[in-house]
C-alpha cells in the first residue's frame, strides 16, 4: 500500500513515515499542500494522511479535499 504523508512540521512528518515503513507501507512525505497536489498528478497512492492545518494550501476546504480524494488509486 502507498501512503502519502502531508505534514508540514518535519519531525511529526519523519515519525510518521518511521512508523509506517516500521510496518512495511511504502511511504512518501511531502511538507507542503502544493507538492502534494503535484505528486498526485503524478504518482499514484491508496491513501493520503493529511494535515488539516497546512499553510497555504491545507486539508480544511472541501474543494482541495474533493480533489484529493478524486485522485486516490
């Protein structure tokens, strides 16, 4: 299973990841809403873990949630 990772404070974003590959999930970190909307467009993933309160580009607006789920494998 792909994961993507959305988190923006890099400690909790490497824990994450360390737990989850821990657990044999291949795990893919991004630290901004934008990068994660460009790996989308270019990878694919069966879940995404997303920070609610990103700067810029977060996981609150349901028009960027919407999108996001559009895009899971």
């Amino acid at each position: 299973m792909r994961i993507l990772v959305v988190e923006d404070e890099q400690k909790v974003g490497n824990a994450l990841r360390e737990g989850l590959e821990g657990e044999r999930y291949d795990v893919t970190v991004e630290r901004t809403g934008e990068g994660a909307f460009f790996r989308l467009t270019t990878e694919a993933f069966d879940l995404i873990l997303l920070d609610l309160m990103l700067p810029g580009r977060d996981g609150r607006s349901e028009e960027h949630t919407s999108e996001l789920q559009s895009r899971l494998h």
